[in-house]
C-alpha cells in the first residue's frame, strides 16, 4: 500500500493522503473491505476521491474510535519508518493515486477524541464509543453513528485540539451514553484550587449537580455531628426528623435561657456568686476531683490578671479532698464573706486536657471553711 | 468558619473546627455575667421590673457573645445586641434600662415568633413527590432563623455553626440554671 504514496502531491496533500492511507489501510485490516480496492483505484478525479467518502460513510462501523490514527507527526513518521515505502522522511514524495487529486475540502476529517493508536490496537472489535467531530479545516465530516453504550470508554487528549473541543467531546458522549452506565471522571483542573469530583454511577454528570452533591455530603456529614449534640437522635436516621429534632431543641434551649434570665432578674440580689458549687457535679458533670491550687487575684473584672495554671500540679492522692474546693471568688462589694462557704468535694476528676495550656486559669484553693473575705493568694503545691 | 456570615456563598471552610470547651466557656460566662448582675442590682433597685428583665436578658447575650467568640453567630449576636443598644441608648452610663420595647430588635424577640414557625411551614401545601425536599429545605429556613445571624448564612456554614450554638446554648443553660438555683 505504501507503494501509493509515490505520487506528486503537494507537501499539505501527502498530509491528506498520508491520512488517506491510514485510513485505508486501517479499514483492510480491520473489515476487508472493497474500500481499500476502491481507494487504490487510479483514477485521479474527484470521483475516486467521492468513492473514499463513499466508502467510508457506507461502513461506518469501520469509522470506530480505534480507527483513526493519530494524524500529527507521529503518523507520518510511523509511515515513514516502514521501509518499503522508500520516501524519506518529511517531506514524503507525494502519491500518484486517486489520492493526489483528493481534496483538501474531501479529506476524511480528523477527530478530535480519537484514541491512540496504541490504544485502538488493543481492541478488537470496533466499539465505537465517540462520536466523531469536524475538525475546523474540514468541511466533510464522518460520524461514527454507533452510540452503544459500553461501560469502557476512552478519552483522549489530542494534542492539536483545543480542550474545549476534546471537553465537548466527552460530554457529548456523556449525555449520549453515559448517563446510565459509565463512571466518568470530570476533570475540571484548569485552575489547581478546583475541587475534583467523581460521579457515580447512575448520577448527572455536569458540573452543577456534582456541586450541589458535594455540597449536600457536607451538609449531611455536619449532621451526624449534630446528631451527639442534640440528645435523643441516636435513634433518628431520617434528615427530617434530624432537622425536627434540632429544631426543637434549640428552640427548647432558647426558652429555657429566657426563662432563667427571667428568673435571675427577679431574684433576690442575695447575690453571693462565690461558685463554689459552680463547679460540681451538676454544672461539670464530669468535673474533677480535685485540684493543685492556683494563685489567683481577687479581682474578677481583670482576665489578664488571673494567672497561669500550672499544670505540673495535679492531681495528688495526698491532697485531702474534703479541704479542697475549686472556687472563684469576686470581689464586690456585696458578697464579701461568704466565700469559702462551702467545701463542697470532687469527686470526679476533671480530664487534664481541660485545664491545660490554652487558657488562663483563675482557680483558687482553699483550705478552710470559715474564712475571711480577703483570699490569700498563696500558692499551693502539695498537702 | 470567621467572616462568612455577610455573604450566602458556597464557600467551603477548610479551617479545622473550632470547639468551645466547657470550661472556659463557664469561667468567661460567669466571669462576665456576673459582675454585671450585681451592678444591676446594685444600681437600680427602684426600677420596674420589665426593665430590669429586659436589661438581664442583655447581659445574659452579651455574656454569651462574650464568651464564644470567633463564631459567625457570636458575631451576629454581638451585632444585634449593639444595634439594640444603640436604638435605646441608656439616659446615665449605667446599665440600659428600657421601657418594654415589643419591637425588640434583639435575637431574644425571634425566639418568641419562633414557636409558631414549624408549624406554619407544615401548613403550605406541598406537592407529593415535593414533599421531603420542600420539608427539608422549610425545615432549614427555620433552623436559620432560630441561629443568631443565620439568614446570611448558606447552608453548610449553617450547619456548621449550628454545632457551636447548641453547644454553647447547652452551657449557657447549665450556668443560667446553676445562677438561679444558687440563688433563690
């Protein structure tokens, strides 16, 4: 077949031909064809040419993805290599076949989603999966009308093609064949800050509706967060009896909240916050048992006075827990000797974690009961 | 999850989470609501008893606001309690004693339309195969109503947010109900 290339068309004709005989010699080997007889045939009008086309749309099977063969460079100098052909390398000698007087308007198109030849060598029957476009210089175009739809499917960058085009390609093969079986990734890495999304099986496959999944992932795994929050939803699988069930439970809070501040307003202002008990069972429930004691400035409107915890003194078995209780004390005026009133125990003990590093602590310890208002800041390191 | 509260983007937060531990929410709580407590009822003994409740719901947010920061509700609330302040600006420098204002600005008013809210929304009439999406999404407004802030918020920060709120609403009760108990 190389034997044809020997003819004196012009260095853009030997690309069209050069095409031409791929096309050819791909169709010989894959349907044995009458194409190649009638391809061969030296007529050089324009009809020969007309017969190709001819040849070619009748079996548009042939025409499958695995067809085309690359037509860039690496086609011709695959062509060339072969060393029957006897022209050299580019420019070819041109042919003297049907194919000089071929057209350029005629000339079977490239594709612009034609796989690699390596990749079409590996399949044997043709499955056409893409659907051929025109490429921009050629006015014919040849389809491959087969739309089956097949689980694999190949995409190819061409490289002479612009990506749109290659996009375009697949995603007219998406909406043709792939919406119900493929597994397609889209792969939209222009930019690297883009999110890549793979749709599943059985599911759209644009842009927006792979958005609007990932987004309602988010929204649902932020709900299995809720659901520890919220009590009584362990049960509850629905996302509308989760919602319902939040629902109520802030609104629950909310009234609640507006019912004690209610409540503190019209109380009486015996208002001796010395929380001691602050810290108990029923406001920590797991709160800890007992604590080294801290330096502590009696002034509670002043957080940057309130000095650091240190946490190398902890919890000691040798610390009576019956003199010891993590208390607060504020300064007002009002409240002065109530303070250490209480010597309420721990009995539980507080996870270290909570009271290391990142925060100031302001606990005090104290040891008697019936003590003065003015807290001594002494710094307790042991029993 | 900071300062996305002012635009319904969908913005995905990449910022690790930002969790309120309980104990350092108390010890700001009560470290902020009750100095000012005391001041109350210290400065204004005479006052009518609306005005204190309604001042005592102020600090109580503001304790709140004060005691979680950083989230795009605290924010929100921040912003309603100023604006509050702002529209009834206090006579003397002490606390902002108010006649009982039914068009309260503050987040404490939605809490009172609230209640009826679900309610409402189960009352249009939905399509059938409509039925759950139009729920979910009904449901959601609610939610975002019952969030401080949460109007300007899309969905996924709202959910996200909704995790610090409840935790905090949590702990705000535990010290509110502790305050009350100690003293009455």
């Amino acid at each position: 077949m190389l034997h044809c290339l020997n003819s004196n068309a012009s260095g853009s004709e030997m690309t069209v031909l050069e095409r031409q005989r791929a096309t050819i010699k791909w169709q010989h080997n894959n349907n044995h064809h009458q194409g190649y007889s009638s391809s061969s045939s030296p007529s050089p009008s324009s009809s020969s040419s007309i017969s190709l086309v001819q040849v070619q749309s009748s079996s548009p099977a042939c025409l499958a993805a695995g067809a085309w063969p690359k037509l860039d460079n690496n086609f011709l100098m695959g062509f060339t290599s072969s060393p029957s052909s006897g022209f050299p390398l580019p420019p070819p000698p041109p042919p003297t076949t049907s194919a000089a007087s071929f057209d350029l308007n005629s000339a079977i198109s490239r594709t612009s989603s034609c796989p690699l030849p390596s990749l079409a060598e590996g399949k044997e029957t043709t499955t056409p999966n893409n659907k051929r476009k025109t490429d921009k210089f050629h006015n014919t175009k040849v389809v491959a009308s087969d739309n089956d739809n097949k689980d694999k499917r190949v995409k190819v960058a061409a490289p002479n093609d612009s990506a749109t085009v290659g996009k375009k390609g697949t995603q007219d093969c998406g909406d043709n064949s792939n919406k119900d079986n493929s597994k397609v990734s889209e792969v939209q890495n222009q930019k690297p800050d883009y999110i890549h999304v793979r749709a599943r099986r059985g599911q759209a496959t644009d842009s927006h509706s792979l958005a609007e999944r990932v987004r309602r992932e988010k929204i649902s795994e932020r709900m299995k967060f809720l659901q520890d929050l919220v009590p009584g939803c362990n049960k509850i699988t629905g996302k509308a009896g989760m919602l319902d069930e939040i629902i109520n439970y802030v609104q629950s809070l909310q009234r609640q909240v507006e019912f004690l501040s209610m409540k503190l307003a019209a109380v009486n202002p015996r208002l001796d916050f010395n929380m001691d008990d602050l810290f108990t069972r029923e406001v920590f429930p797991a709160c800890a048992a007992s604590f080294p004691a801290i330096e502590m400035s009696p002034n509670m409107a002043n957080p940057a006075s309130y000095l650091h915890f240190n946490s190398s003194q902890q919890i000691d078995a040798g610390i009576n827990p019956q003199d010891i209780s993590l208390r607060r004390t504020i300064s007002a005026p009002v409240s002065a000797p109530e303070t250490f009133l209480d010597s309420s125990c721990f009995t539980q003990t507080l996870p270290s974690s909570t009271w290391e590093g990142d925060f100031q602590n302001l606990y005090s310890v104290a040891f008697d009961q019936a003590r003065a208002a003015s807290f001594p800041s002494q710094l307790f390191t042991g029993s | 999850m900071e300062g996305q509260a002012a635009k319904r983007r969908r913005v995905y937060s990449i910022e690790p989470k930002k969790v309120v531990e309980e104990a350092v929410f108390t010890r700001n709580y009560m470290n902020y609501l009750v100095p000012a407590l005391m001041k109350i009822k210290a400065g204004k003994r005479s006052s009518h008893c609306c005005e204190i409740q309604n001042v005592v719901k102020h600090e109580v947010d503001m304790a709140m606001v004060f005691s979680a920061q950083g989230f795009a509700w605290s924010n929100a609330l921040k912003a309603n309690l100023q604006r509050y302040q702002n529209e009834h600006s206090s006579s003397s420098g002490g606390p902002i004693i108010t006649s009982n204002n039914p068009s309260n600005s503050s987040s404490k008013s939605i809490k009172y339309v609230n209640k009826d809210i679900k309610g409402e929304e189960y009352e249009d009439g939905f399509i059938n195969n409509n039925n759950n999406n139009n729920n979910n999404n009904s449901k959601l407004r609610c939610l975002r109503r019952l969030i401080p802030g949460g109007e300007d918020m899309c969905n996924e920060q709202m959910v996200e947010e909704l995790e610090s709120y409840i935790s905090c609403l949590k702990m705000q009760v535990n010290v509110l109900q502790y305050l009350a108990d100690k003293n009455c």
